[in-house]
C-alpha cells in the first residue's frame, strides 16, 4: 500500500484568484526518495507545504481533494498531529531555529510531546548518529557552518521519528561540496530507517548520481513523473551555443583595480590571506569557494566595509584602503544576497532612483533611462507601486537595475541567483554577459559551476581566505579537479538536468 | 572592546546553577539598600571587583564597565565635594574642598551601592547563559509559552544585529549618507532603515511559528525538560558563604547604629 496518496488535490491562497495547486494526483511508496521540481513560481512549494499539512491551519482554507499519509487525512488534522506524520524542513535551517544549542533544538520537538528525559536523550543521540552529526552535540548553533546547520536542521526533524521527511531546497544556501554532502546523507537515510525522503529543488545535477524518481511542476500541475535519468526538460535555451559565444576582450595593461598583499582581520581572526589580483576593464569574474571562504568578506572589503590590516588596494586613481564607501558608489555598484536588505524606498520608481539621486546625478534622461530600462524588464507597469509588493524575482531585477542605473564601472555582486530555477538564472547571466560587453566590469560570488563556465570570462577560487586558481575559466575548473575541488567543477549532465 | 554578554568559562561563577545566582543578584541588590554603612558597602564592592577579575581578567574593556565605573567614582567625589555635614575631617582652607564625616559617609554608602550592584550584575550577565536562565526558570514553574518568549528572543537578538549591519551597509553602497543630517533628514533615514529591518523580522517571526508549531509546540499545556544540569552542592556551599557575609554585614552595621 502506498503511503502517500494525494487526490484530485488543488488549493487556493487566500485573496488570490488562481489556483497555486491543481488536481494534483500522486502516489509514493514508502522509502521512496522523490524529488519535485518546476520553474519559480511553479507551485512546488505550496506542494511541500501542502503535504505537511501547513496549509490546513487559516479559517477557511480554498481547497479540494485529500492528502492521505499512512492513512491519515492532513486536510483535516490539527499542524501538531500532521507533523507527527510529515516533518518540514525550511529553505534555509536559520530560518527554523528556536533555540542556542544543538542539544536544545533537537530536544525541542521532543519535549514539546512530553517526552521523559532519558528518552529524549536516547533519540538525540541517534538522530545526530543517523546525520552523521554526533561531534557537533555540544556546539552552539551559532557557531555552526551552512551545511552543519542543515545536518542539524535534519536531525531536529529525524527525532520525532516522521514517516516522511520534507526539505525545502535544503541546499539553496551551501556550496557544491556541502550540497553533494546533503544529498547523500538524505539517501543514507531512505536506507536505514525506511524513511521517506521528499526534495523540492531545481539544482538537479548533484542528484543525477542518486536517480530520483522526479516530479515535475508547472503552473500548479503536475507535467511528468519520472526517473531522473529519463527526464529531458523542453528547452528554449540553447547553452552549447551560449559557450561559444566570444566577446571582444578588454583586457589591457591599464587594470582597474589591482589588489596586491590584502590581508582582512574580523574579529580577530584573519579572514583573507595575501590576495593578489588584478581586475581588467570588461571582465566578467566569478569568486567561487566553499562557504565560509571568505568570498563575501572579499567583496565587502573593495566596497570599503573592511579595513584590511595589511596590502594594497588601489583603483579609480585612489587609495582604496582609505577610501570612504560614500566616495566609491560613483564607480562601483553592489548588490548583496538578499533583495529584502536593500530595498529602502516606498515606490519601485524612487528606489530605482535613489542611488542616481543621492549622487545628485538626476535628470530627465535619467527618468526616460529608468522607464526604459523598467519597460526591459517587464516592471513598468509597477512603477508607482510598493517595493515589497513585488515577487522575489521581481525585486531581484529591482535591484539589479538600482545598481546600475548610475552606470558604475564596476559591479559587485553577492549571490545573485540564490532561489532563481535555471531558465531564469541563465536569462540573468546573459544580461550581467551584456553588460560587459561595452567594458563594464563584474564581480560576481557564484556557485554555480556550469553557468560561470558558460558566460564569465574568469574564476577566482578562494578556500579558507586564499587565492586558490586565479585563471580563464577555459583552465580554472581543470586545475580544480586536479586539485580535488571535484564537486566545485561542472558536470556534463549539468547541462541537461535543469527544471 | 567586547560586548557585555554571556562568555563561556569555568570560573566559580560559571559553575553555579543560574537560579543560585539570579536570587544572589536580587539579595544583594536588597542587602546594599539594608545596610547603610559606606565602608561596609565598599567591602561588598571590593569582593565583587575580585569576583570579576577573577571571571575576566579583561574586564577593564567589557563595553559600558569604565562608565559604570566611573560614574560609580563620580557620585564619591560629588558628596564629598557638596555634602558638608558633620565633623570637619581635612581643611585645606578652601571651604569645597574641606571633607566631612557626613560627606564621607554619604559618599561611600551611594558609590559603595551603585558600584556593588554594577558588579554584581556584570558578575551574573558574564556567567550565565540567558537560555539556560529560561530553561531553569521554567522548570520552577514559569509557564513555557513566557519562558520561550525569552529564548527565542535571545536567538534573533544577533540575527537582528547582523541584518541592521547589511541593511546599513547596502545603505551606504547606494550612496545614502548620514553624515550630513538634519530633523527632516533624520526621520527619513529612520524610516529607510526601519522599513527593511521590520519587514525581515516579520517573515522571520512567520517562519519561526511555521517552524515551532511544526514541532508541536503549544500542542500541549504541559511539557518536559531535556537533562539539564541542577543545582549541587556548590551552591548550598556557596549560598551558605554569602548568608554568613551577608549577615556579618548586617551584624557590623547594626552595631555601628
């Protein structure tokens, strides 16, 4: 007997016309270890939450059908028996967290059903065992690093014994290497404790190895269930073509920025190592490395945020270790990780403006240049509303253009794909790929090995705050195999497997 | 400098039950008021400066103590310097710098106070882990709902301060700057740089009841407790120390009424 079984299942948000979920019908045995993808938007994470029963919990929640878990109806139990039956972990394990310690957030579900305390001991000790996490026991959360905190995000989750475990893009925030680490533990676990393990997550080629069986979501319905090894996404992008497209090289011998000795410090502990680098007018750069690498710190640290103990860092005829961050935004753009972080201003029209306005850099040719450039991006109709009423997508392309509408010279950007599917993340490295054509210069913190392979011109690798390969991508990924960065490199299913 | 927070170690203090020493901080917070000898109080704050030094040898640059501190020395001299009653003690000749016995007394006993219960709060915030302090205070009876209202509040305490820092720093990188201010400008820079911190506190507080209620909490009224340390006899011996102190104390001030 199955034991998830999903019927004629749709739902509506509440205020919202369209269904986010429709008749959706599934099947999954126990043990299975299944995948569900589909594009932003496409519902995969209402299907999530829907199977952990989150959805079931406002007044009159707008849904059809059954979702039946060994048995049990989850549209009709109350969130505290469903997640008896189906733990939920977030996208990001931070996110989750209620309590300080490792010991404290694994016992927290445990205590909250009156466990006695010699059991709850017992069953900390064997979900850290099943994660392979039993030396972080005794740590704070807070001194955890990406892909620990997810193994103890899953341990919490493993204590209260579910049927099935549920993982939001249990990677979106860790490196390739962590990412790979999860991934196998997830399948570990189908096989020891018959577990059912269910993957959002639009990063298929890391999974390739363990041959999912795949879900496929779009609009809200389901397009295709299959083995992962059969799946053959219909695709209007052509990357083969992509990688061959040359650009006309900029590099000269005037550099824009030349980093020579760079040693940062943050609290004490020495963050970046004797970095050495040059940057050429129109190169397109991708920092890549493990989490906690010091790839942030590095672009902080050129934007002016850090004062760097020792080195050189000089560009735009200045002194950029005694420039002031106020006296570099003319020339140089940032854009950080989390669109939520800087979006300041009551009107997407005045928050694409700001910086413009606060370089006193405002014209008429600057607002025709805004409704241009909204008017690219889809978003002109949406000038005059609130920021924070747009999607994620939407504010990241805000963003984007927030930061270039002044025209800096160079542009700094932190993860910028993080929770974009495929489709959309190629569609922005071809428009960061154009932007350099006429001899802007981007710097950008990516992970994602494929895509820098197919649009940037050049990878910077840092591990534990030095420079590792400093090369043209053409050689930078085969001196990291050779250095045993395997999971850092690109793989060749990679390239058929995004959803 | 560093922040005035919880600093793990294996002092004296340390090893004692959060309880022992949250009811220690509250005594001795009555007790200075009780006893009204100054040198007495001066006693009390001596043994408090080498339980610090003893926890934290640095504790010269715990941010906020050399304020404490002074301030503590500034309510001696001030006494001293305006408070002329009783007997005259030193004349140098000039009448605002003469001591008295009354300015003396008055100068001990408000900065002997003030100083003692400076130290002793550093002493318990440097100590005890505030989750610990819920974890025990729920066990005496604190309804768990109140209890973890400190506890997660303590998790996204530096969560919060981190995302204020990029906030501001994604502030500076689009040119915003708050160098040149006025009341106008103020408000607005108030509002920007609120606006983005309460709409990630509020998705963060959604995820986190998400994350909560998901694990079953409050599906229950009650709710048990992990293996946790309790008290031992460290803190009888100690408690026994302090009563004895305390009431030597009392004893001396009492006799010198």
């Amino acid at each position: 007997m199955s034991l998830i079984k999903i019927d004629d299942f749709s739902y509506i948000y509440p205020g919202e016309q369209t269904p986010a979920l429709l008749d959706i019908n599934m099947t999954v045995d126990q043990g299975e270890f299944i995948v569900i993808a589909g594009a932003s938007g496409s519902g995969k994470s209402t299907l999530g939450k829907a199977l952990a029963g989150f959805l079931f919990q406002d007044e009159k929640p707008q849904y059809t059908g059954k979702i039946l878990v060994n048995g049990t109806d989850l549209t009709q139990v109350p969130l505290f028996h469903a997640s008896r039956r189906v733990a939920y972990a977030q996208q990001n394990p931070e996110d989750q967290f209620c309590t300080l310690s490792v010991l404290d957030e694994i016992a927290f579900a445990l205590e909250n059903t009156c466990l006695q305390p010699d059991e709850i001991e017992q069953r900390i000790d064997q979900a850290l065992a099943v994660v392979k996490g039993l030396n972080l026991k005794d740590r704070l959360l807070a001194t955890l690093s990406g892909g620990e905190k997810q193994k103890v995000a899953i341990a919490s989750m493993l204590a209260l014994s579910p049927d099935v475990l549920i993982l939001d893009e249990p990677t979106s925030n860790l490196d390739p290497g962590a990412t790979q680490h999860v991934f196998e533990t997830l399948y570990s676990l189908r096989k020891q404790k018959d577990l059912t393990v269910i993957i959002i997550e639009h990063k298929l080629s890391q999974l390739m190895g363990l041959n999912p069986k795949l879900f496929v979501i779009d609009k809200g319905r389901i397009i295709s269930e299959t083995r992962l090894h059969e799946y053959l996404p219909q695709s209007d992008i052509n990357i083969t073509e992509m990688m061959l497209t040359q650009k006309q090289s900029y590099w000269s011998n005037h550099s824009l920025l030349d980093v020579s000795h760079l040693h940062v410090n943050i609290n004490g502990r020495e963050i970046l190592h004797e970095i050495n680098f040059n940057i050429y007018p129109g190169e397109f750069v991708a920092i890549m490395g493990p989490n906690g690498s010091g790839k942030s710190t590095l672009l902080q640290t050129l934007m002016g945020f850090h004062q760097p103990a020792h080195g050189n860092l000089l560009g735009f005829n200045n002194d950029l270790t005694k420039a002031k961050t106020s006296s570099l935004v003319k020339d140089i753009g940032f854009i950080f990780q989390n669109p939520d972080h800087q979006i300041f201003t009551q009107s997407v029209r005045d928050e694409a403006i700001l910086t413009v306005k606060n370089l006193n850099l405002i014209n008429d040719l600057m607002h025709e240049k805004v409704n241009e450039y909204m008017d690219e991006i889809g978003l002109y109709a949406r000038l005059d509303d609130h920021p924070q009423r747009l999607s994620f997508g939407e504010k990241r392309r805000l963003n984007l253009i927030a930061a270039i509408l002044h025209n800096p010279k160079l542009l700094l950007i932190d993860e910028f794909l993080i929770g974009q599917d495929m489709r959309n993340a190629h569609k922005w490295m071809r428009c960061l790929w154009e932007y350099t054509r006429d001899g802007h210069t981007i710097l950008m913190v990516n992970h994602h090995a494929m895509l820098t392979q197919a649009y940037c011109d050049r990878v910077i690798f840092l591990d534990a705050g030095s420079v590792i390969v400093d090369a043209p991508v053409s050689s930078a990924f085969t001196t990291l195999e050779a250095l045993g960065y395997r999971p850092f490199i690109p793989h060749k299913e990679e390239i058929l497997a995004y959803a | 400098m560093h922040k005035l927070s919880y600093q793990p170690g294996a002092s004296l203090a340390h090893q004692l039950y959060p309880l022992t020493k949250f009811a220690w901080l509250i005594i001795t917070t009555i007790m200075v008021f009780i006893i009204q000898e100054g040198y007495l109080l001066m006693v009390t704050a001596m043994l408090g400066a080498v339980l610090l030094v003893l926890i934290n040898p640095q504790i010269w640059h715990i941010r906020g103590f050399k304020l404490a501190f002074l301030t503590g020395m500034a309510l001696f001299f001030l006494y001293l310097l305006f408070e002329k009653s009783g007997q005259v003690l030193f004349n140098p000749g000039i009448e605002l710098l003469s001591i008295t016995s009354g300015g003396l007394a008055m100068g001990l006993r408000f900065s002997g106070r003030f100083i003692t219960i400076i130290f002793t709060s550093y002493i318990f915030i440097l100590t005890t882990d505030p989750s610990d302090l819920a974890y025990a205070l729920m066990r005496i009876g604190l309804p768990y709902r109140y209890g973890f209202m400190l506890v997660t509040a303590l998790r996204l305490a530096p969560v919060m301060e981190e995302e204020g820092q990029t906030i501001y720093r994604a502030q500076l990188a689009r040119g915003i700057r708050y160098d040149q201010v006025n009341l106008r400008r103020i408000l607005l820079l108030v509002q920007q740089f609120m606006t983005p911190l309460l709409i990630s506190a509020l998705r963060r507080a959604d995820k986190l009841v998400f994350s909560m209620e998901g694990r079953g909490f409050g599906a229950s009224p009650q709710r048990t407790f992990r293996k946790r340390p309790s008290a031992t006899n460290l803190d009888l011996l100690f408690s026994l120390a302090l009563t004895l102190f305390f009431a030597i104390l009392t004893f001396l001030s009492r006799g010198a009424i």
